[in-house]
C-alpha cells in the first residue's frame, strides 16, 4: 500500500545507501544516538530552526558579533560534550545541542557574509561543497549515512559535523533567497514549504532513497523555519510583522521546550532497539 508523503520522512531511515550494518571503528556498537524520524521530529526540527536564526541575530545585534559568537561556540561545544558522553538518545540532551547547533550555524553563516563580504551565492556553493565531502567521507568510512547506525564515536561525529553543515547551507538559502534575490522573508517561506514536500512524494512516487530523502528535507527546514521566523522578527520596512527578533525566540523557546518535555516522558521518539527507562547515561 502507498504511503503518505509525511510517513514517507518518517519512516525508518535505514534503508539504502548501506553496505555494513556495524562498523568495526569508533567505541563499539551501542545504543542510537539519534531519535526516531516522526512527524514530531519535523515539528521540532523547524522550530529549534526559527528559534536559531532569531537567537543568533538577537545575540550579535545584542553583544556584537565578536561576543555572540564566543557565546554560541562556547554553548555548541558544552553540549556536544553531553551529547558524546550518552550512551543512548537522551531527548533533552539531544535537543538542546540541535538548538545550539542552530544557533551558532547561523552565526558562522553570518560571518562568513557580513565580517568576510563572501556573497551568499559563493557561501551557497561552499557550504554545498563542504556538506557533499562530509556525507562522502562518512560513506566512504562507514558504508553507511544512515541516522539509525549512529552507535559509535566516529559515526556520531560525522553526523553532528554534517548537522552542523546542513545548518550553515540552509541559513546561506534562506538569506540568499530572501536577501539576494529580494523574494522576501515569507515568499521565501512559503517556497521552502512547498519543496521541503518534494523529497516526501518523491520517496512515495519515484522510489527516492529514504536516506537520501531525509538529508534533503533536513537541510530544507534550515531555511523553513529561519524564514517564517524572520518574517515575523524584522520590520515592516523590510517586509516582516516587526515583532522584533528577543520576542520571537522566547516565543518559538516554548513549544520547543513543551515537545521536548513530551518526548522525554512518552518516549515517543525512542529507538525502537532501545528501553525507555534505563541506567545508561
């Protein structure tokens, strides 16, 4: 039977684009890193990212960019060290590295515009080159991009490295498209909208991937949620509801933490392989 465009990102994304199912590098295998693809996995995912963009232009308009930026590397780091020290997917843990992820991705996307003067086109094309030679590196050492075989050191690494990358790319998208080529923040948004259904009927109807379906739909909800965020942040002298950018991001911070808290507690999102309660850390 058919599936549905939004069962077909949520499904398990282990199919395809695998040789080994277990590496023999890293720590050994273990429990997932990573939680399962749902429906609310998405509903997270582009919030934390509308959240990020906000969150970074507050900070840098706030601190300066020197300040923010030593701030949002400073946050990354501490909860990437978290992240690595789990053994098993930890909801809040997890989450909030994705929020800091998003944060400092859009800081390093803004340096790279506003401190080096690089166009957004070039950065586009940089960040596109940078994300290919992670997902290939990853391939070529483990066989695999799969997010259901993060179970050792070196494949987590290679996930948040290209995490890290799809935000960076997908923050470049978003200002070129509404910036650059001066569609505006919510043409811009509603055009993400629409792609980001493009890798979902293409798994239904062409037989795409789902690996390589859920890659594409990851970095589009970069520029999905950070434009529809903008549009609601910036003036209305440049097309936005002028909300401001401190506001919007204590507002997106809400739903974020609720689902998170959701998550935690259902286990909604657990790998299937792994017990809800246990004393893994």
């Amino acid at each position: 039977m058919a599936q549905s465009s939004s069962e077909a990102l949520a499904r398990p994304v282990g199919e395809g684009w695998s040789r080994t199912s277990l590496p023999e590098g890293g720590h050994g295998p273990g429990w997932s890193k990573v939680p399962q693809v749902t429906a609310l996995f998405w509903g997270v995912k582009v919030l934390t990212t509308g959240m990020g963009e906000t969150a970074s232009d507050y900070l840098g308009r706030t601190l300066g960019p020197i300040p923010a930026g030593s701030l949002g590397l400073a946050g990354l780091v501490t909860l990437l060290i978290l992240q690595f020290r789990t053994t098993r997917y930890r909801p809040w843990i997890y989450w909030s590295a994705i929020v800091m992820v998003s944060v400092f991705g859009t800081m390093a996307a803004d340096v790279v515009h506003v401190v080096a003067g690089i166009p957004y086109t070039v950065s586009v094309i940089a960040f596109s080159a940078a994300l290919a030679a992670i997902l290939a590196a990853w391939y070529g050492s483990e066989g695999t991009l799969s997010i259901h075989s993060i179970r050792t050191r070196r494949r987590e690494t290679f996930y948040w490295a290209t995490v890290l990358a799809t935000f960076a790319l997908g923050t470049a998208v978003g200002d070129l498209t509404a910036g650059t080529l001066r569609w505006g923040y919510l043409p811009s948004g509603l055009l993400f909208t629409a792609l980001i259904a493009v890798p979902a009927l293409s798994g239904r109807f062409l037989g795409l991937n789902a690996v390589a379906a859920f890659w594409w739909a990851y970095v589009l909800t970069r520029p999905l949620g950070a434009s529809f965020a903008d549009w609601m942040g910036v003036s209305p002298s440049r097309g936005g509801l002028g909300w401001g950018t401190g506001p919007v991001t204590l507002t997106l911070i809400v739903p974020i933490i609720l689902l998170v808290a959701y998550l935690a507690i259902s286990h909604k999102d657990t790998p299937a392989e792994q017990p809800a309660n246990g004393s893994a850390t």
